[in-house]
C-alpha cells in the first residue's frame, strides 16, 4: 500500500473527516518511485482504472478500501512515464467514464480530456510553456481552391515573429495542423525554439482535413493536394527557400503516414520529414491486425517496406513505447536506414497522444532544422 | 601606428569592455560600431555606449544591406545566389566532414602499437586538414565568381553607402564589432568592404567580432539541442588575425574535458592556435603580437587547455 494510504489507515479506517484533510492535502495520483496508486473517491459498484498502454489490461479493477468511499489500485510504472487515463465507474450496471476529480491535470484531444499521471521523474518540458521573452508569432488562413480534391481549402499559416517579406524562410507542411496548435501548444513551441535559436524562423503550413481517416490513409489526391496545389500557392505568396532540404512537412499517427506517402509520392520535393507515432500498418505475410481502415494504409506500407524508392534527407521518427504502433514504429526504422536516410529514432514512455508528441518537438524540429545557434556567438 | 586588436568574450555575465579598453590605453574620441551581428538588433546599442564609456558611432551596416537590396533587385539575386551555392556547399561539405571526422575520432581512441598507431592517426588528420583545404578553396571559388561579376560602382545606393562608412570611419580610430550571427556579419563586413578599411583602425572585438577578424572561421557547438555537431570551417575571415581560431563562450558550447576531442580541434587547425575567450577573457594584440591574455586559453596538441603564450 502506498505510503501515504498507509498512515491514514494505520489506526484502522479514518474518518470521513480525516479523510477529506488527507485528500485536501495530497496529489493524485500517488507517485513513491515506480508505485504509482490511482484513488477514486465516491460510491461505485466496480471502478477500474483505464489507460490505453499497450501490454496492460485495459481494465484495471480498483479495490474498495474497507469503511471508506475510498478505491485504490496501485501500478507499476517506470519513471520518466507520462500517462493519460479515466475511471470506469459502474453503478447499477451502468458505465461511465470519468475524468480523475481529484487530479487537476488534463490533457486534450479531439475526443475530449483524459486524466494525466506524470510519473516519478517527468516533467513537461520548459520551452513547451510560454516564454514572455519569446516573440509571438502570427497566424493567417488562406483559402485555397483544390484541384486535386476538386474544393477549397483553409489552411493556416504560422509566420514567425518579425516575419520581412526580404528575407526567405524555410517551410513546414503540418498534417493535423489545427490539432498540433491546439492540443499540443504547437505556436508556443515555435515561438519558444525560434526566440531560443534552437530553429530558423520558418514559414508552417497548418493543413486539416475533414476526412483524415480516407485523406491521409496513403491518398494520392492528398499527395497532389499538397505538392500541386499548396507548394505552388506557398511559392507564390511568401519567400520561401527553394531547395529541399528548406522543406519538410510532418504528421502524427494517419498525420505521419500521409506524411510519409506525400514524401514518397513526389521524389525530391521534400529533405525532412517528421513523423511521430505513425500508423505504419503493414503486413508481412496475409493480413495485417488493424482494421479495414487500415487497408489503403497498410497497401502503401506493404509496398514502401519493399521499395522505399527516392526518399532523401532527414527523416526524425518518434513512437511512445506504450503505444501498440512501437512494433510498426521499430520495424520501419531499419528499411529507411538501409536506404541511407539519415534517421534519427525517439522512443518515449508515453502512449498515443498529443502530448507525448508535443514532448518530442523540440528534438525532432532542432534536428531537422537546425537554428542559428549554431551561427550566433554573443 | 601599430594597430591594436583587443578580442573579448560574451559580454554577459561580465562585461569587460571598458575595463578592457581602459586597460589597453586606446586613443580618447570616438568609437565606431559595428552590431550587424544582431541583425533588426543593431541599433539597440546603448548598452554598448555604457560600457565602453565612450561616444559610439552606429555604422548601421545591416540596415544599409537592407536598403541596397531592397533598391537593387538584381544585386539581390546574385546575392542570393551565391548564398544558396554556399550554404548548398556547406550541406555537402557537412555530409563528408562526418564520416572523415568520425573516422580522425576512432582512430585517436585507437590503442595499440603505436608504431602502428601514430601514422594512421597523422594519416587521418591529414584526410581532415585535406577536406577543410578543399572547402574553403570552394568557398573562396564561390566568393571570387560573385566578386568579379560585381562592380560596386554600378550600384548607386550601395556607393553611397560606402563613401558614408568611410567618412565615418574617417573620424574615428577605433572600432568596435559585437557578437551575433557571425555569418550575417561576415557578409555585411565583406559587402561594405570593411576587411580593407579595418587595416589601420584599432578593434575591438568580442564572441562573433572576434571570430569574424580571424582568418578561418570555424563553426562549433558540442551542447545545441539536436546534439554534438562537428565543428565546421565556415570561410575565411577579415584576416586581421593570423594564425588564431577564435572559439567564443568554449566553457558552454565544447567539451571542454573530451580531450581526444579538444585534441583532434587543434590538431585539425594547427599551426593556427585554437583560443578559448570566456566570458570575461581579454587578449589584446599589438600588431602581430600577443602582448597581453587573461583568461583566454589554447588547446593544445594533447586535448587540453593551457594559458595562452605571450609573443
């Protein structure tokens, strides 16, 4: 039993009132090293923890603890960890998933918020917070008309702080971009990493789509999308370098895998990609595991794996190590490394979720594009 | 007159400046300054004015680029061009810098027979010293193309601009350059031609300043985000002082107690003398000469640091 339970039981079951101080003046959940216990408090039939870690059950029964409203269940989990989770609480044979009401930190996502447990030693990166040092920098839609698609399309675009029309920028095309700025506090971090000169001022492309599970599954109207309609657009109307290692774009999850086939679709367009937490499902022999939504993925990764044809430049990947994708993750690696990319590999004990790749930005955009750090010397 | 170069390092957390130029008994009047390293920054100049203890003459050699640019497009073009070739250059240079240089590192953590051992070291230093030779002689090809298609008197505004630097420069004795982008402020000083006019002028110079009179400037950062970078030969300098690299704010940016690393740096660059400038180093120079070095170190042939010798 953790620690701290433990006092306030050590001379039997508290009272309610003792219990209201204890949880006045604690954190939940629980962190004692790898112990990490989840406390729910109320009335329940059953409570279970659910956190969607790949190699857990993904229910796990919390225990009644004996003349309280308290429920506890402890796990085990390596420092560093970040997790996100929701009680299952069952009352008169109903479920409903719950937030954790006595854990403030939440993280978002389109779905809605889940709880968070920082586990011993992690902590939310610092350039991932607003720095009032740091210049803010500015946000604009265009619209664009699509041939590919046959519509148009709004997408934003980031340009950084003291943006001149005299210099030239380097781009980034995002996939999710509205997603990455709102769940994974994308502007601050560029704001943040290009007042720190860990990266050039770059131009970003913040592209959305409202069918994301048929347009990024490997889509060649999306790859036409944005290598005829958005490149030739972007060339037009800012100064941008035109070379390709100035050019790169990135995603997460269907988001990386769109990626990936953009890049691989349009040869020497793109010199970095980033790529986190992809669904690269593929098959090595009959059928893959994923789904039918999977199909159209798993096709073009069946057929990148085999000839990943004139891919160039960098190539950052990251993957949560409780995410199921690791294996697609781990598996693609050496297929681009053979090709003679230079890639560099992020695991992080994490899961599928916008804040695990919010955490990885930093190392992945300074990677692909290095800033003038590098160049200035005060 | 002989000339005097007084090198610092970041003036932040010490500011020396106008200790240091006290201490070097440069001329009274005015200074001029150059901060085109801090680019939009440049004019924010008052802090240098407090230190230095001095009246200060902006010389604004950014926002004059600025203006050419902007009035001359195709001067513009040809600028950028030359920059993508050399930053294209670069990229190449960086690909093969790192299989060389991994190979120079192995091969000095080789342990063995060192009847067997030292030649193939020498032999792979040489490999390194031959690939930095062959860049810059690239870089100084790239350099000279734009030069002789460049005829500064069919360019008003950039004439213009010029005989105003050396009026200013005129009045002065001397002049003080910042840290910054050193790249930005290379080809500001090159533009404006101010190799040649910082002959006969005492300077002062700190972090990217500094780096900038030397003859080879040598790009490095062991602790950026994205990792250990091999240190990269830039270009070449304004050459205002021989046989020196210039390594600003070494304590943060190297490893320092790697010594096969610190080891390969000298080695790589000799017989220049890689020197260290610390925030609240000084070494000042008379001449040719160092006559004067405080807290400036050098990296010897075996990785470590040593005082830096006076001449």
């Amino acid at each position: 039993m953790n620690p701290a339970l433990r006092k306030l039981f050590r001379k039997g079951p508290p009272a309610p009132g003792d219990v209201d101080a204890f949880i006045a003046a604690t954190e939940f959940p629980l962190v004692d090293g790898s112990d990490v216990t989840f406390v729910w408090r109320g009335r329940a039939e059953q409570v279970f923890l659910r956190c969607w870690i790949s190699g857990f059950d993904t229910a796990q029964p919390l225990q009644s603890l004996t003349g309280t409203d308290l429920w506890a269940t402890t796990i085990d989990l390596p420092p560093g960890s970040r997790i996100e989770y929701k009680f299952e609480l069952i009352t008169a044979g109903q479920r409903r998933l719950v937030v954790d009401p006595l854990n403030p930190v939440l993280a978002h996502d389109p779905f809605g918020a889940n709880s968070v447990c920082q586990g011993s030693g992690y902590q939310r990166p610092s350039w991932s917070v607003h720095d009032p040092e740091a210049r803010r920098g500015g946000l604009e839609t265009i619209r664009l008309d699509s041939r590919a698609f046959g519509d148009t399309r709004e997408v934003g675009i980031y340009l950084p702080a003291r943006f001149r029309r005299n210099r030239r920028y380097p781009l980034l095309v995002v996939h999710d971009g509205n997603d990455y700025l709102r769940y994974a506090d994308f502007r601050t971090v560029l704001d943040n990493l290009i007042h720190y000169l860990e990266i050039p001022q770059l131009i970003v492309a913040l592209t959305q789509s409202q069918d994301r599970l048929r347009e990024y599954a490997a889509d060649d109207s999306h790859a036409a999308f944005v290598a005829d309609d958005l490149l030739p657009y972007l060339a037009a109307n800012y100064p941008l370098l035109d070379d390709r290692a100035s050019r790169g774009i990135m995603g997460a999850s269907f988001g990386a895998v769109a990626a990936l086939h953009t890049a691989w679709r349009t040869p020497g367009l793109f010199g970095c990609l980033l790529l986190q937490s992809g669904s690269f499902a593929f098959s090595d022999i009959g059928r893959h595991n994923r789904g039918p939504v999977f199909d159209p993925v798993a096709r073009f990764m069946n057929s990148f794996r085999e000839d990943p044809g004139a891919l160039s430049g960098k190539v950052y990947m990251s993957c949560g190590i409780y995410e199921s994708l690791i294996y697609e993750n781990r598996s693609l690696l050496p297929k681009l490394q053979v090709q003679g990319l230079d890639v560099r590999f992020e695991e992080a004990r994490d899961a599928h979720n916008w804040e695990n790749w919010r955490d990885r930005l930093r190392s992945g955009l300074s990677w692909l594009y290095p800033g003038p750090l590098w160049m200035v010397y005060e | 007159m002989t000339t005097i170069r007084l090198l610092l390092g970041p003036q932040r957390p010490v500011v020396n400046l106008g200790d240091a130029i006290a201490h070097a008994g440069l001329p009274a009047g005015p200074v001029a300054v150059i901060a085109a390293g801090w680019q939009e920054a440049e004019g924010d100049i008052d802090d240098v004015a407090a230190a230095a203890r001095r009246e200060v003459i902006n010389l604004h050699l950014y926002r004059r680029a600025d203006e050419v640019f902007a009035a001359d497009p195709e001067l513009l073009q040809r600028y950028r061009l030359r920059q993508d070739r050399l930053q294209a250059l670069q990229r190449l240079y960086g690909l093969r810098l790192r299989h060389t240089m991994a190979a120079a590192r192995e091969t000095l953590r080789a342990d063995g027979d060192t009847a067997l051992v030292d030649p193939e070291q020498r032999h792979a230093i040489a490999q390194l010293r031959a690939l930095d030779r062959h860049h810059l002689q690239r870089v100084q090809t790239l350099h000279a193309e734009f030069d002789a298609a460049f005829d500064s008197a069919r360019h008003d505004l950039l004439s213009r601009h010029q005989a105003e630097i050396d009026a200013l420069l005129a009045n002065v004795d001397t002049v003080v350059i910042t840290g910054g982008n050193v790249a930005v402020l290379l080809n500001r000083l090159y533009l404006f031609n101010l190799g040649q006019l910082l002959t006969e002028k005492h300077v002062v110079a700190w972090s990217a300043g500094a780096m900038a009179l030397s003859e080879q400037v040598v790009l490095f950062h062991d602790n950026a985000p994205q990792g250990r970078r091999n240190p990269e030969l830039f270009g070449r300098g304004l050459g205002l002082l021989p046989h020196h690299i210039v390594l600003p704010d070494a304590r943060h940016r190297l490893r320092v107690k790697d010594r096969i690393r610190l080891a390969l740096f000298s080695r790589r660059f000799a017989p220049a003398v890689c020197v260290t400038l610390d925030s609240g180093s000084v070494l000042t120079l008379e001449g040719p000469r160092i006559v004067h070095a405080s807290l400036a170190k050098q990296i010897a042939a075996s990785g470590r640091l040593r005082r830096v010798r006076l001449k």
